[in-house]
C-alpha cells in the first residue's frame, strides 16, 4: 500500500476502526476504503487473527500483530476468538500487552486488553497503542483508561510518551473520567467527527491521540452511508501524524 501522504520525514497516516468481526465484514470493502486513503498504521479493535492477517495480505503484506480479547465460544472454537491489531507498513521494533481487566475471564467480552507496538518510521520509533474500553458503564471505562494511564506512565518515566499515538474505541466522546488520565500525560486527543452507529452516527467513540512531540492534522471520519453500515456498526477515523516543529 503506497502511502500519498505529504512528503514530511516521519510522517504517517494512521487509521483507528472498531471492524465488529463477528458480523463478518465484507473484507474486501475494508481493504478499499483503506487504499483509497492511503494509510500506512491501521489500529483494529474487535478483529479475529484471520481477518487481520487477511487484511495485511491484501493490503501490501503490511506487518500484523494481533492480541487476543476475548473468546466468546472458550477455547473449543478459536478461530471466533476476538482482539485488537496493528497493521503497518513499518517494521516492528518492539510489542507489550497487558490486561485491563485482570479480574475478567478470556470467555467474556467484558475483559479489555491494550496492545503497544513500536515502529521504525524513517529511523524513528512511535509507539502506538491501541485500546478498546468498556461499552456498558462509564465508571469501568474510567477504571480501565486510569489502569492504561498508569501503564503508559511507566514507560513515561522512562522514555516520555511525546511520540506515543493512543488509538481506539474509547467508548465515550467526551467523559472527563476517561479522557483526563491520557490528557495528563499530555496526549492530546485529536477531534473527529461521530462514528457511531455506522449509516446512522451520531455518537463520536473513536479516537486518536498523539503525544507532545507529534501534531495530528487532516483528523477526519468519513462522510456516513449505508456502504459503510456493511463494513463495521462503526466508522473509520483517519489522521496525518508528524513531528511537532
């Protein structure tokens, strides 16, 4: 997948997408809207392995890491098992994982993980980190964006989170819970439009934020349709990322 985004070193087109796999979206579609904005990072949330491998194979032979959620049927059906992934036209310098949850199971859908993945980006590393939090409460999506936070923030103390891009469904577009404990460590969330439901938003639960030493511009959801109700219940959010300065 070429990318067509300005000619700024380290710059990249980053795309989060919540992609509902057990609806069993039309992949060929996903594949399309993809290429047509050119993006080089793709952050998954509820996407099986298959799907995701499926996607960066046909998408160029991106690089794929994917993190197990959930599974819904146990272990007896893995291949329904769901997660989050990261697909990139970047190699991979690094990947962590860790639970959100630790006090759920893997057989229900109310266990939250996050996925860290470091990219070599023209000889730069960014971290992305992808997230799903909780749909049903508000105070679970606090407790889990608190335990990100807070994950985030050793590797802060350690490194800084300035070329960090956070990314996924946050469940939420404006809770003050969910949003401050990244807002602290100076992850500025980037404004989009609403993404949910698919053919019919009027809710904006996704998002992309980038750290002190990035700048998101170009931050953008696409125009709704019943083209893209097929492909997920939510849409695409897409952003041009580049050094600050």
């Amino acid at each position: 997948m070429e990318s067509d985004r300005a000619a700024s070193p380290g710059g990249f087109r980053i795309a989060t997408w919540n992609l509902h796999g057990a609806s069993r979206p039309d992949l060929g579609g996903v594949v399309a809207a993809l290429t047509d904005e050119s993006v080089d990072v793709v952050a998954l949330q509820e996407v099986r392995r298959r799907q995701a491998v499926e996607l960066a194979d046909r998408l160029g032979g991106l690089h794929v890491r994917w993190l197990l959620k959930h599974r819904p049927w146990g272990a007896m059906a893995p291949r329904l098992a769901e997660g989050l992934a990261v697909l990139s036209r970047y190699p991979v310098v690094s990947e962590s994982t860790a639970s959100l949850t630790p006090e759920v199971g893997l057989n229900t859908h109310r266990r939250r993980v996050l996925q860290e993945v470091v990219l070599d980006v023209d000889g730069e590393h960014v971290r992305v980190v992808n997230v799903h939090l909780d749909s049903a409460r508000s105070d679970r999506r606090a407790e889990q964006a608190q335990r990100a936070a807070a994950l985030l923030g050793v590797a802060a103390a350690s490194g800084g989170t300035d070329r960090t891009v956070l990314a996924g469904d946050l469940n939420t577009g404006d809770e003050r819970g969910v949003l401050e404990p990244f807002a602290r460590l100076s992850l500025v969330d980037a404004p989009a439009g609403a993404t949910s439901p698919a053919g019919r938003a009027v809710a904006r639960l996704d998002h992309i934020l980038v750290g002190a030493a990035l700048v998101a511009t170009r931050v953008r959801v696409p125009d709704d349709g019943p083209a893209w109700a097929r492909l997920s219940d939510h849409l695409p959010v897409f952003a041009d990322v580049a050094p600050r300065g």
